[in-house]
C-alpha cells in the first residue's frame, strides 16, 4: 500500500495551476495595480503561491470550511454523515459535508454534487487529489479557485477587487470576510450606502464576526481587535477595478501575445502611475483649452535615460472617445516628424568633419539636383551659424549638411538606429532630411534618449524585467554633446520665468509634417526624455498643427507640471568629453581667424574630425591714396594705406541686398590684371541642377535652351563657360548664360573664374517629340 501511494505521488501530473487559466494582474513600478485582466474563461482569477497568502486568511478558511483538514485523505466521513441526515432525514437546508478537497475537486471537474451520485463522484475525484497532490498544493489551489462572487475566483483577485491590496496585506477583519465568503459567493455581498461607498451586507458581516468568535478561541492574543470588527468594512464593487495607463498595458500583453508568451500572473511595468496621471492630466486640459483652435487629440512619451524605462505613456487624449479614435495608441502610429530629425543630421555632420558648432552655412535659395527645398516662413536669412540654424530650423542648411553626409548617411543611421519599415533610400531622397520618412513616438524618444545618453542607443524597456543592455554607439560622445549644447540654447516659446530662481536646461526640438499633418516637440530635461505629438489620426491637417505653436506649449506645460509636483529632475552627472576643445574663430564665416578678422568667437572643435579652414571674409587691400582703387604691385613707389573688405559669395550678396543690408563692395583695378587679388573660395554651378536630366522638345530643338548661373568669390568679375571643354561665353557674376545643345547625350559643363579656381558638373540632355 505504501508503494502504491509513494508511486501516485511519484508519477509525473500536471501542476493544478496550469488546469484553469490565469488572469494578469499588471501593476506599475511602485506597485499600484495598474489592470487585472480576464482569464481566457472570462473569470478573474489570479494565482499567487501559498506563501504570498495571508496566515490569517488561510488559517481562517480552514477553521471555517474545513477544521480537520490537515487529517483526513480528502473525506471527512463524519462530516458527510452529518450532512447526509440534516439533508435527507430531517430534511434542513441542505448541506454536503464537504472538505476543501471535495470543493477543490467540484471546481476543477465542474461536478453537480447535489444528487448522491454526484457525491460519490466527487468523492473519488477528491481521494484522487489527495493521491496525487500534496495537502499544501491542494490548500493553495483551493484558495487561488475559490468562488467570491460573480466571476471572481481566488483570494488573490478578491484581495486586489474588493480591498485593493496583495493577499498577503490582509487585516484580520478583512482575511476573515474572505474567508467566509466562499461558503455563499452568491450572496449580496454590498450594501452600498450614500454616493460611492460600498459597504459589506449584513449577512456577511454577522458570519465574518460569528467566525471571529470562533477564532478568538485558538487566537486569544487577537482579542484586542474587536473593536475593528465594530467598524465598517468598505468593499470596493468590481466596476472599479483600476483601468490605467490603457494604451501602455494593451502594448505589453499584446506584445507577449505576438512573442508567444505564456501570460505571467504578475506583470510589473516601468511606468510611474503618479508620473501617468500628470501626463494625462496635462494632455486633457491642454486639448480642452485649445479645442477652439481644432486641437482635438495629442499623445506623449516620458522616458528615464537612466534605464531607458518607459515612466509614462499615454497614446491619446481620451481611450474612451470613439470621435478621436482614442483606443488607438499613438505613440506606436508612424508619422512624419517635419523637423524633429535634424539634430541627428548635424550630429552625423560633426562626426564626419563637414562641420562644427560656428561654421556659417548658406541660407539661400538653392537646388540639389531636382531638389529644390524651401525654408517653412519661405525667407532666406543668408550666412548663419549651424547653431542658429539648428535652433531655428532652417531648411537648406539642414539638406546642405545631409548632402555632404558619407557614411553613415541619415538614412543609414536610421536603419540602424532601428527605425522600421522605411522605403528604399532612393524613395526618400533628400527629403528625408525634412521629415519625408516616417517614424513612431516611441523611435523618437529612442532616438533623443540616444543624444541625452551621449551617442550610446539602447531600447526602451517596459517591463523592469526587461534586459537592460550596454548598448550601441551610433554617435561620438563629442557630437552628441555639441548638439545637445545647441538644443539647449534654444528659447522657450513662452520664455516664462523660472518658478524656482534656477532656469532648468531643457535641451528639445520641435517638427512639423507637410500639410501641417503633425505637430511635434521632442527633447529631454533632468533625467527624463519626452516627446509630445499634436494632430489627427486620420491624418487630417489644420493650420494649427505647427510645432511650436500647437506641441510645445504642451511640451513645457508638462515640464512645468513634473516640477510643480516636486517630481525630482536633477539631471545625471556628465562629463564634458575629454577629446572637446574650444578653440577661436571669425564669427563671420565660422573659420579660423586671421589678423583681419574684426569680430571673434568660440566654438566647440573635435580635433582630427572638425573642418581647419583660414577665414577669407576679411581681406586687405591695399588702396592707392591717389586714384582710391585697388594699388597695383609693386607698392614701394606709391602712397598707399591697407583697408579691409568683407569678400561675400555672390548668392550671399544678393541676400544681403534684397534685405536692404548691401555690403561695400571691394574696390577694383582694371590696369592691375588680377595681380592685386588674393585668391577666395572657388566657384559652385547652381544651374544645371546635379543628378538632373533635361528633356528638350525635337521640334523646337533650336529655341530651346538651358540657362547655367554660379556663385563666385566677392572678388570674382568674370565667370568663363565650357562644354566638353568647348568654350561657349562668360558672364558677369550673377548673370545668366543660355546655352543651346545641339541633340541628346551627356555633356560636362565647367565653369572658371578669372582666378582661375574651377567647378564642374555632369549635364544629361534627352529629347522627346
């Protein structure tokens, strides 16, 4: 007989947790219950060990439902006995006599112990638990199966739905009202009472204190707390069960559904619950205040750089509103972020040696290949800092940079940064640059973690049992911090005071689509990153929807309320990188300054990576005091003094002129024959457009033409035209030369200046009837 049971015992059987399934309770990463879901059988039920169990609670159900427990083999025949002749001979309110294994049994198999044979078989199912399973694990399955009312079953889910708190935080009161409930979990357990509060009936109020009577004969030490039991006892009704953070919770279990994961019973997120609620909060008002203005939806992401955790999500600006699609999460939509990704494109262009903090870029009109940018106010502002045009956005620096990028390119550094579904590289273009692909919120924040984390890419995490790993360098720790240096001289739109006397350095970046479809701000503060989008998911533009009109208000409304709530945003230590210098430059052209330059500056440089270029803005020229020109060499017979002139590119000039600033044009000796120059930048063809094809009509082949134009050196007067190094004219700076071809093919357009310095490009002529 022994080596019967030892074999029951031995022989391999599943564990009874994997009979019926589980719900998932999520919580956040303080441990506030964030959602319990549903079992796939539509019951709450949650699984907790025996030892996360109360002691009260488990030492109540068994002075309850079953005293001798620990010592029968799953039957008490005294028991059955006496049910039997209240049941059937003196015909009382039925009673079955039944032990926790008996009742164990009934819900594992779904038996209908009410009729004798039912109760035979729930006998053998019984004897076989007992056979097969040890008093512990059937004490702790009972309890984690028990009935509590409508479809709530476990003293887990009944601890967290009616008190709001793990089994094992029971008070006495509380553990003894479970713990009689399952006798009668069809019973009407509240009595609601005024507005809002739910208190236990009377009936489970008299049996709970009944059995405390009992208890108090085993536990006399507990005596002292009758006066609880005075008291009453609020339940919480099973509709409020908490339902927060909604999109990030439905993120993570669908993320375990795709990955084939089995559903754990306790889930712990990343998320901050107190850091959710302001975010939600922040995002309703905003929405409501600004609905006149058509701003009806918005999303953000809060993230901690330090671990990459996810402290706050929420996906729209209302989960329950059909009219705005609200169940949809944006942060995982791709949308098109305008603007938002330049500081990537600058970052990539002080990696590569294109440029540093104070070089001065052009902002004028200007074609790449068929590419014809614009700025977003349609202005050109001229020569400008790569600073100042990060800061304010401009356009055609931005694509200059990118057109200047090797590897890797933005798209490359996208592709590895783990932006998904992108087209080909060819699709894109340089219109990439502008926000032509698409990327979700949560890429973004990645992304600008990235820069804040200096260079260094590591996923974003929303569970704490989540890997935290090392990460990839995607950046130098020298560029990000140059970038990161830039976006924090960027002004707040409201340039409200700081509540504290301290500014807090924000370091962020708004963005605009085409159509005015999304409305960005990205950007990071203390230890956190946040992204805030404002648009439709409908994709339907509004005038509205302009970066830093409609996103960053909100951006920084959030910031102010994450302080106001005393949220600490002390941002982590960093040090400045060892391989950064600060070194002097000529503010006029970002170079280095020579013995002319009138105005200097600093700039942050990269040594071996950031370009050395001696300034040419400021040249001398040395003015005979008789005729005012230019002098001519030799000086020594003449009377002569040195003035200096500013040498601008042309396409600079006319910028200047058409803002009503003309700069004073060097003066010029026609008799000195260029002796008198000092060489400046070369030439640069900006007709024919690089990478373009012109297709001319056969039939009107000799009125067609194609006009080639080029910036030159302020010093330049003469610009020569060849084709296939056939001369074809010349022209004065600025003008225009129409060249006419002679039939289809490919042809090599050069052009020099009168110093001599060259430019060439590939022209492809194709003709059409």
């Amino acid at each position: 007989m022994l080596a019967v049971l030892a074999g029951c015992r031995l022989w391999p059987h599943p564990p009874l947790r994997s009979w019926l399934p589980s719900s998932t309770a999520v919580y956040d990463s303080k441990g506030h219950l964030l959602r319990l879901t549903l079992a796939s059988d539509q019951q709450y039920r949650l699984w907790v060990p025996l030892k996360d169990i109360s002691p009260q609670l488990v030492d109540g159900v068994l002075l309850h439902e079953d005293r001798w427990y620990r010592w029968h083999p799953g039957v008490n025949p005294y028991g059955l006995l006496r049910g039997a002749w209240i049941t059937y001979v003196r015909h009382g309110a039925p009673q079955g006599g039944s032990t926790i294994t008996m009742q164990l049994a009934r819900l594992l198999w779904g038996l209908n112990s009410r009729t004798p044979l039912g109760k035979l078989r729930q006998i053998a199912r019984a004897v076989q638990l007992e056979l097969f399973y040890s008093k512990r694990e059937i004490l702790e399955a009972y309890l984690n199966l028990a009935p509590y009312g409508s479809n709530v079953q476990g003293v887990a889910t009944a601890s967290l739905v009616y008190f709001g708190k793990p089994a094992s935080q029971l008070s006495l009161p509380e553990a003894l009202t479970l713990a009689v409930i399952p006798q009668n979990p069809s019973r009407r357990l509240l009595a609601v009472q005024g507005a809002g509060s739910a208190l236990i009936s009377s009936g489970l109020a008299d049996q709970r204190n009944r059995l405390y009577e009992a208890w108090l004969t085993t536990h006399p030490q507990d005596a002292g707390l009758k006066p609880l039991f005075a008291l009453p006892l609020t339940l919480r009704p099973l509709s409020r069960l908490p339902f927060e953070a909604p999109h990030a919770v439905e993120q993570l279990l669908s993320a375990q559904a795709l990955n084939g994961e089995a559903r754990n019973a306790v889930v712990t997120t990343t998320l901050d619950l107190d850091l959710q609620r302001i975010l939600e909060r922040q995002i309703a008002l905003y929405v409501k205040r600004r609905a006149s203005s058509g701003i009806a939806n918005a999303a953000a992401i809060l993230v901690d750089t330090r671990d990459m955790g996810i402290k706050a999500m929420v996906g729209s600006a209302d989960y329950r509103n059909p009219a705005i699609q609200g169940q949809v999460n944006g942060t995982l939509a791709k949308r098109s972020p305008g603007s938002a990704l330049k500081p990537f494109i600058y970052a990539l262009g002080f990696d590569q040696g294109v440029l540093h903090a104070q070089t001065v870029l052009r902002d004028v009109p200007t074609a790449f290949g068929p590419y014809t940018p614009e700025n977003f106010d349609g202005n050109f502002l001229g020569p400008i800092t790569a600073t100042q045009a990060l800061i304010r956005s401009r356009n055609i620096p931005a694509v200059w940079v990118a057109s200047q990028l090797h590897q890797p390119s933005l798209y490359d550094f996208l592709q590895q940064a783990g932006v998904s579904r992108l087209a080909s590289e060819q699709h894109y273009g340089l219109s990439l640059v502008l926000g032509g692909g698409e990327v979700t919120m949560q890429e973004l924040a990645g992304l600008y973690a990235m820069l804040a984390n200096r260079g260094v890419l590591r996923p974003l995490r929303l569970r704490t049992d989540d890997p935290q790993p090392d990460g990839t360098r995607l950046l130098s720790d020298e560029a990000s911090y140059m970038v990161m240096d830039i976006l924090r001289q960027n002004p707040r739109p409201d340039d409200a005071a700081d509540m504290q006397g301290t500014r807090l350095p924000v370091y962020w970046k708004t963005g605009t689509s085409w159509a005015f479809r999304d409305a960005w701000t990205a950007g990071s503060f203390g230890p956190y990153v946040l992204v805030v989008w404002v648009g439709n998911f409908d994709g339907a533009g509004n005038p509205a929807f302009v970066g830093i009109d409609a996103a960053a208000p909100l951006f920084f409304q959030v910031i102010d309320a994450l302080r106001a709530e005393h949220v600490p945003l002390n941002e982590p230590i960093r040090a400045m990188p060892s391989n950064l210098r600060r070194v002097q430059i000529c503010l006029a052209s970002g170079n280095l300054p020579t013995q002319w330059c009138p105005q200097r500056g600093m700039s942050w440089f990269i040594p071996g990576k950031s370009p050395i270029r001696v300034d040419t803005i400021y040249r001398p020229v040395v003015i005979d005091d008789v005729t005012g020109k230019a002098a001519c060499p030799p000086f020594d017979d003449k009377r002569t003094h040195v003035e200096v002139y500013e040498f601008w590119p042309s396409d600079l000039q006319r910028v200047f002129e058409q803002a009503g600033m003309p700069r004073r044009k060097p003066p010029v000796n026609e008799a000195c024959n260029d002796n008198e120059r000092i060489s400046g930048a070369p030439p640069r063809i900006t007709s024919p457009l690089r990478g373009s094809t012109y297709t001319l009509r056969l039939k009107q082949l000799a009125e067609e033409r194609i006009p080639f134009t080029a910036t030159n050196d302020a010093s330049v007067r003469t610009l020569y035209w060849f084709v296939d190094d056939a001369y074809i004219g010349r022209s004065a700076p600025g003008e225009l030369l129409y060249w006419q071809p002679h039939g289809a093919g490919r042809f090599t357009v050069r052009v020099v200046d009168d110093h001599g310095l060259a430019d060439q490009r590939i022209l492809d002529v194709t003709l059409v009837d």
